[in-house]
C-alpha cells in the first residue's frame, strides 16, 4: 500500500501541475473569449489525455498491480486534488467550502467534477484492462 500511496500522490502532483498551467490559460484567455462551458470543454479531453498517460506511468513505474492498490492510489490522489482546489479557491478566490460546492452545481462545475472523478478512478481502470489482457 505505501507504493499506491506514494504512485497517488506522485500522480496528483504531476496532473496539478499541469492543470494549474492549463487552468490559467483556460481563465485568462479562453473563457473571456468563448465563455466558461466552452473553455472546460476544450480543457477537459487534454486534461484527461494527460490524466490518462501520467496515471499509466506512475501505475507501471511504481508496481500498482492490484485492483486495491489502484482504488488507493486513485483515492490519495483525488484527496490530495480536492484539498489542493478547495485551499486554492479559498487562498486565491476567497471561495467558502459552499462556494466551491456551488460551483459543481452549474454545468462546466459539473463537467470539471465528472473529470476529476475520471482522473481518480483512471488507474483502477487502468490494473483491470491489464489483468484482462
């Protein structure tokens, strides 16, 4: 379990990493030109392309075989994603826990928590398309 622990939070840090960059661009030029939804839909795909691809390397990298060590990995990351983005709303948006609560209430809050939900659930899919294989 250490090692799905350690491929968790070594799969969180690399995907918020990138989405930190990719969530700028979308804020700061996308979404003032085309509008909130359509800036997630364009973020989304390449967010869960790469979410896909690191959630593989570090499955393989670290020896995540099983399907509990994958849930746990999976589990630690999304944790780690949802202290990261309440504490970024709160520190850099001044949002309340019920803002950001709000927030998935609309329909691009909505589609970014479907996306954050794949992205924690990517390396179980990931241990069992490799057993069956």
């Amino acid at each position: 379990m250490k090692r799905a622990a350690l491929a968790g939070l070594a799969y969180f840090a690399v995907v918020f990493a990138l989405g930190f960059v990719l969530g700028s661009v979308r804020v700061l030029l996308v979404e003032p030109a085309l509008g909130e939804f359509s800036a997630v839909l364009i973020e989304l795909p390449v967010m869960l392309l790469a979410c896909w691809l690191v959630s593989g390397f570090w499955v393989r990298q670290l020896r995540v075989s099983t399907l509990q060590a994958a849930l746990a990995m999976g589990g630690v990351a999304f944790s780690c994603l949802m202290v990261a983005e309440f504490s970024l709303g709160a520190l850099a948006f001044e949002r309340t826990m019920s803002d950001q609560l709000q927030r998935w209430m609309t329909l691009a809050g909505a589609l970014g928590l479907g996306g954050q939900i794949a992205f924690a659930l990517f390396p179980w899919i990931q241990v069992r398309r490799a057993a069956f294989n």
